[in-house]
C-alpha cells in the first residue's frame, strides 16, 4: 500500500526540477513543487506576488513552501465542486506537514538555513 505523499528527488542535471516534487499518491494525484526561499519575513508574499501560484502550503517554521505544480495528467485541476480550492489547498498543507515530519526533520542541519526569521 503507497503511503498517501511521495518526495521525488529531483535531478541534478535538470536545473528546472528545483528542491524537488511532493505527489499525492490518490485521486487528484496533485503535485507541488517544492520552493525553498531566502528566510524573510516577506519572502512568501513577494514569491507569491512574482508568481501568483494557484495554490501554496507553506512549510510551518521555515521559508519553503509548496506550490502548485499540476498533477499526473497535467497542469489542470481534477477536483470539482464548489469547494474545489478548499480540497486542493487542504491536499497542499498535507503536502507541507509531510515536507517538515519527513524531509526538514530528518535533516535539521541541512534545513536549518531555511528557518523563519
């Protein structure tokens, strides 16, 4: 049985892969990318200015966020209904929370970097 979010380890050859994808491993199978930001206390708002995500979980405590990225069948939204944000944005910050308990966690030294001003 898969567990519910997967890391995809990005290529270091492809410098558009970045810190990577998170995939959510059931239907919508949504994919964030992993965003990791200079700390600042402006920095979510000026990425979100600059690029106007769909949808984005910030990692709590520290300057890397989740993005919307599309999902397996492309750059689209498979939910639907009237609360489609409300679903994709709860499917982000479950995304965010799996980055800290798996990622940031596990690697404190690495991500330390990466923490809230």
């Amino acid at each position: 049985m898969l567990p519910n979010y997967v890391f995809i380890v990005p290529n270091k050859d492809a410098p558009d892969m970045g810190a990577g994808f998170i995939l959510h491993t059931k239907q919508p199978f949504e994919l964030g990318r992993v965003v990791k930001l200079n700390p600042s206390p402006f920095a979510f708002t000026e990425y979100k200015n600059k690029f106007n995500p769909l949808i984005m979980a910030e990692v709590p405590g520290y300057s890397i966020l989740i993005a919307f990225a599309g999902n397996l069948f492309g750059n689209k939204v498979q939910v639907s209904g009237k609360d489609w944000e409300a679903e994709l944005q709860k499917i982000y910050n479950e995304m965010a929370q799996f980055f800290l308990d798996e990622k940031v966690n596990n690697n404190v030294g690495y991500y330390k970097r990466y923490k809230n001003l």
